[in-house]
C-alpha cells in the first residue's frame, strides 16, 4: 500500500511540486539490495505544471523557459517498467535511522568531546562538545521540572541565531518534545498565530521580544527579564540532570518549522527524528559524503536558525562531524569578513544576496578570506553571472548550489563538487539527487515518467521527507510571466541586471498587460552613485534577449523585499504595482 502523492513547493522558486510519500523506508546498506525496489507509485491526480530554473542534476541552466527536465548521467537513470528512476551518483549508505535525533548528533562525541562546538561570534564565548551535551540535559531537565514539559509538548523558538538555540533544540529532543521555529521579527500577530497553530506550550526568546508574545503561554528569555530566565533554567536542571524515561520513536515529531509565506500563510510542517537523521546523513555520512565536513571545520552560521536550511545543513550536520559553528546573531558584511579572518572559517553557507553583497563589498580586500574551502548556496537561485564574481573574490573556494524545501526534509539535491571525492560541475546548476531518494520527472497531463532532458514535474521520495499523507497547498501562482502565451522566468532577467556594475539588487514581477496578458518588469537598487537610467537598463537588457522577454518597465527602490531565507517577496512587488505604487 502506498501513500497517496504531496503537492509541495521547492525552496528556489516557489513552483508546485508532487512528492511521493515514501511507502518503505530507503534505507539500504549497499546499493545492491535495492534491486526491484525502485518502482515509485504515479501519481493519482493532475497538479499544476512545474517549471523550474536550474534542474536537480548537475547540468547547466537550459534555455529558456527554464524548465525542469529528466537530466542525469546516464548510468543513473534506471528504466524500469517504462519508469526512468533517477538516483544521486553516489552509492546509498547505511543510515541509523533508529536513533533519536539528539542520540544520532552526538553519536561520535567521545571522539570530539573537548573540541570547541559553539563559538559565539558576538562574545567570543566558545562551549566544548562536551559543554553543549550537558547544557542540552541540563534545559531538558529544566523545562520538565520548572516548566512541565512532557513529551510531544511544543516549545517555540523565538530567537535570533545564539548558543540558547542550540541547547533549547537538543533539549526538547531529550524530551520526545516538538521545536516550532519563528522570526523574531514576526509581528505580535503572526505570533499569536503560530503558537495558537502550533499549541505551543513555552516560548524561549529575547526580553525584547517577549512584549509582542500576546498568548496565555510560558515564556522564557536568554536574557535579564522579569520573565524566568534561561540561566535560571539551566540551574534547575541540575548539576547531573535526570531526564524523565521517554521512549521516543524514529516517526515521532521532533520540528515544526514553518514553510515560506511567500504567496500566503506559513504553514507548519512536520518533521520526524527519521527524516532528520535521513537528511542529515544523506549530506554528512559515509566514506564519500556528498557534503564534506569534517571535525576541523570551521562553520559560519550567519543564515537564521529559525530557517530550516541554517538549522539542518549547517547546525545539525555541523554537530554530527564535530566541525567548530561560529554563530552570528545578524548580517553585516564588515563584521561577517572579519569573524572569517578572525576564527579562520572554512565553510559558509550563503544565500543569493549575501553572496551579492561580498561580490560588490569595496571592503573585501581588506580581509583574508583565503581559509574558506567552501561556499554553498541555497533557498534561492544564484545565477552563472553571480557565481562567476564571488569565485574571482573567493577563489580558493568551491562554490555550489544546492535545492531543497521544508516539506522534502528539506535537502532534496546538492552539489557534487561538495564530495570528499568531488565531481566536476556546470556553472549554474543546483545538484544531484541525494543519496538514500529516488526521483523522476513525470508528464502532467498522463503521469508518465519522462527519460533525460525532458520538462515536466519533480516526484521524489525518500525517508527525510515530511511527515503527514495528503496535503494540497493552494493554487500557488507561478513565478514565470507569460507574454501573449511566451513563458518568461524572472530569474534569467534577474541574474542579467545583477551582472550590470550600477545594480547592486534587482527583481523581476510581471504587470498587467491588456495587449499582452502580462509583460516583464523590473524592481532596481541602484548601487551607489550610480545614476543609470531606466532607458540605459532596458537597453541593456532589450540587447540579450529575445523580444517578449524585453522589460517593459523600471522602477528604482532602495530596496528589494526578502524573506529571511533570501528569497524575493515577489508578492509584495505585486501588490505596489496592484495600488500604483511601485516605489
């Protein structure tokens, strides 16, 4: 019996996708035992065509219109019963699927214990493997004894990035409790929402916070409050906590984070102990892992926790190899390049604009840099252009994509170039299909699988992914503009005039058109100085594409709206246009 399929929708661009609950754990500990397992059920309805920018494997950007296709080398796509299957290039490995997720991080710890784990960027304060592991046990057994946090209770998170996070994580792991993640940015609102969704039972945030926290819930601040304070917390722990007997299991809830509200409300997504542990491993483990960390690392953990990509690649996979994650509470460029010279950072997880303000930072070379041996790149997409700039400032860095979103665990492919025993890459590309999944792209209109370089819609399945049976999100507008039946993606305009020298941010929304349905146009930021013109933009952009992608507009802002992820509110560009306000 097999679950029916999930529409789901990916991190990069905000286009439906179906994903196949997986019927059976993938969990094999050689590639050999998959035979005759490969077979993924079709998908029961008809979903909204998906076209996406750069596909899952490692291939480069397809002309236009962007969209997804059935591309692998060709020993992994496996044509079984007229399906073609497609798989990571990697072999499968054994994954402890059976550990609580806690368990699973720390498994290695005997090996690491005096290593330095959490380095707060903001203090200098550096806490051992063996300092987190106690202080984990320690909130554990103080929010069950001072707060009466049972199993499956959840916790909310309302924190910027702090060591506070990590231990309050761990802890709830510890108890068989659920961690709901939130912006601390959220408005009283939108809080309210999430805890009444959630059924959050505790709230742990700043005292600066906790005034916008309108719900009949415990609060608990990191900081000096007239709330009870987290080090309050810790002490009624104990010395040598006592943790309440739980007996956890691999398919019990142990996040809720919150997927993207790009175009709506977010919605809570559930993610179980095995799925994390899958996803984790998918990236960390194994002889030849797809995500090289090791325990000499060093980590920068400047993305959001409160992210499900900050919280999975770089602090659950950080704790599983014993690799140092210096933590950042914000972004600001100056002090990013320093803590990077400063601590000798040789990871950094990036998003698009990030990765944009150090290709344009005048102040880069003021700052060795050189200790970075990777830079990845997520939650939106990076465009050849842009990647093409930071490897001339970066270039004793490997530069990647990867693709993923809430719902799929959330890594869904990752850069081989990323490997201990790398693969070569195109520019561009955002990965294969990790290891431990299996995907295909079908036909919408037949649910027919498609064999390599053909358009259609991502099904996956695979432990790590959500769980929960079916869910439809919406009718969620697609990001491609369509001029007079031509489908033009924002994302090619966009990467365009991010490579002009007088654009320091762009984006690209489609407006009303009576003629022609809709037409391109363009959200500028100037970079500084620079008094370019509408005219000059859409001249430069009308001189490398094809008629119907040519902007038809221009309207300068002083600044593009995103989500914390990176990821463009496209819905907000809308809507000025909507009330005829564009800037």
């Amino acid at each position: 019996m097999t679950c029916p399929p999930v529409l789901l929708y990916h991190h990069l661009t905000n286009y439906p996708c179906i994903f196949n609950l997986p019927p059976t754990p993938l969990n094999y500990p050689n590639p050999g035992e998959r035979k005759n397992k490969r077979k993924l059920p079709l998908p029961n309805t008809h979903p909204i065509p998906l076209f996406l920018p750069p596909p899952p494997p490692e291939i480069p950007p397809f002309p236009p219109p962007f969209q997804a296709t059935a591309a692998m080398e060709s020993q992994n796509n496996h044509h079984l019963d007229d399906e073609f299957i497609f798989r990571s290039k990697l072999p499968d490995i054994y994954i402890p699927q059976h550990l609580p997720l806690h368990s699973y991080c720390f498994e290695n710890i005997s090996q690491f214990a005096d290593k330095p784990c959490l380095i707060d960027g903001a203090t200098g304060t550096t806490h051992t493997y063996a300092d987190v592991e106690l202080a984990s046990r320690r909130v554990a057994a103080g929010l069950h004894n001072e707060l009466g946090i049972q199993q499956g209770d959840v916790i909310m998170l309302l924190l910027h990035n702090s060591p506070e996070f990590v231990f309050s994580f761990l802890a709830a792991s510890h108890l068989g409790a659920v961690v709901t993640t939130a912006n601390p940015f959220y408005t009283p609102v939108e809080i309210a929402k999430q805890i009444a969704a959630s059924k959050a039972k505790v709230v742990i945030t700043h005292s600066n916070f906790a005034e916008k926290i309108k719900s009949e819930v415990k609060i608990v601040t990191i900081d000096d409050a007239l709330f009870l304070k987290f080090s309050d917390l810790v002490k009624g722990g104990g010395i040598d906590p006592i943790l309440p007997a739980v007996k956890i299991n691999p398919d019990d809830v142990v996040a809720l984070p919150y997927s993207s509200g790009t175009t709506g409300l977010p919605k809570g997504v559930m993610l179980t102990h095995r799925g994390l542990v899958t996803s984790v491993a998918q990236q960390v483990d194994g002889e030849n892992p797809n995500l090289y960390f090791h325990r000499d690392d060093v980590i920068l953990c400047v993305l959001p926790l409160f992210h499900i990509y900050s919280l999975n690649s770089i602090m659950l996979c950080g704790l599983r190899v014993g690799a140092a994650i210096l933590i950042m509470p914000k972004f600001e460029i100056g002090a990013l390049m320093g803590l990077v010279e400063r601590y000798k950072v040789t990871i950094a997880p990036f998003v698009p604009p990030i990765v944009l303000a150090i290709a344009k930072s005048p102040e880069i070379d003021r700052y060795d840099l050189s200790s970075i041996r990777m830079v990845m790149s997520g939650a939106a997409p990076m465009g050849k252009e842009l990647e093409d700039a930071v490897r001339a400032k970066l270039p004793n860095a490997t530069l990647g994509q990867g693709y993923g979103m809430t719902e799929a665990g959330p890594v869904l492919s990752m850069c081989l170039a990323f490997a201990k025993e790398p693969f070569d890459i195109k520019s561009g590309a955002c990965g294969t299909v990790v290891r431990n999944a299996e995907m295909k792209i079908v036909d919408p209109p037949t649910g027919t699988s498609l064999p390599r370089n053909q358009a259609g819609e991502i099904c996956i399945r695979g432990s790590q992914i959500m769980k929960g049976s079916y869910f439809l999100f919406g009718l969620r507008l697609k990001e491609l503009i369509k001029y007079k039946g031509f489908q033009v993606a924002p994302a090619e305009l966009e990467a365009m005039l991010l490579a002009h020298p007088n654009i320091s941010d762009a984006a690209v929304v489609p407006m009303k058109d009576e003629s022609a349905g809709e037409v391109p146009v363009a959200f500028v930021v100037r970079s500084n100085g620079s008094k370019i013109s509408e005219d000059e933009i859409r001249q430069y952009i009308s001189k490398q594409v094809i008629f119907y992608k040519r902007i038809s507009r221009v309207f300068f802002t002083d600044s593009i709206p995103k989500a914390p992820s990176g990821k463009i509110l496209r819905k907000d560009l809308r809507a000025r246009l909507v009330v005829g306000i564009p800037a």
